[in-house]
C-alpha cells in the first residue's frame, strides 16, 4: 500500500480495520503521513457530497474548510470503520486536520 493511496474507495466498503491495517506496519512518521493524507481525503469527500469542492490542506483549520458538526459525524463513522474500533468523539474536537491525525495517532497506537 502506497502512502497516496485513494482512501475514498473505502466508503463504498463493508470491510472494517482497513486503514488500520495498513498503518500498522509502518514507523510513526510513515504513519502520520498516511492517517493525514487520508483524513484530507475524508474532509474533501464529505464536504463535496454537500456540493462544495474545499482546500483541505492539513494545516487549515476546520471552521475555514467549512466543516460543521454533521460532517464531523460522518468522519468520526468513517474513523471508526476504517480503523476498525470505536473512537471518543471528542477526538475530533482539534482544530486542524493535522492536530487531529496525530490526536488519532496517539489514541490508537499508543492506548
């Protein structure tokens, strides 16, 4: 599995733990890379099924992405499926995409 991988494709999956599962392997470098690029990839998703197109560069914070609270929603689902175990929404309450891969990060590999 590539760093860049398509991580959308998952929303159309039953399969659970997927992303956990590639994480897994890596080093924590490798593994922030990938979680952020793929938290990108959700925000982006989420925010075009409501019509919009958005700049989700990982450093933005989310109020300027225009993300409100049912988004936040779907990508605590999408987390949880992917990563295969259930998240504290409070996790997503960080202001950045990159605050909230490593916030991820911690709680996963380091519970």
């Amino acid at each position: 599995m590539t760093l860049t991988q398509d991580w959308t494709a998952l929303n159309h999956s039953k399969t659970k733990g997927q992303l956990l599962a590639a994480l897994t392997p890596l080093g924590h470098t490798e593994r922030l890379t990938m979680l952020t690029h793929y938290i990108e990839q959700q925000v982006a998703w989420i925010r075009q099924q409501g019509g919009s197109e958005t700049d989700t560069t990982a450093n933005r914070s989310f109020l300027a992405i225009g993300f409100d609270s049912l988004m936040s929603v779907e990508l605590l689902y999408s987390l949880q499926r992917d990563l295969g175990r259930d998240l504290d929404p409070v996790a997503l309450e960080q202001d950045t995409i990159d605050d909230l891969a490593q916030n991820i990060l911690a709680a996963v590999f380091l519970a």
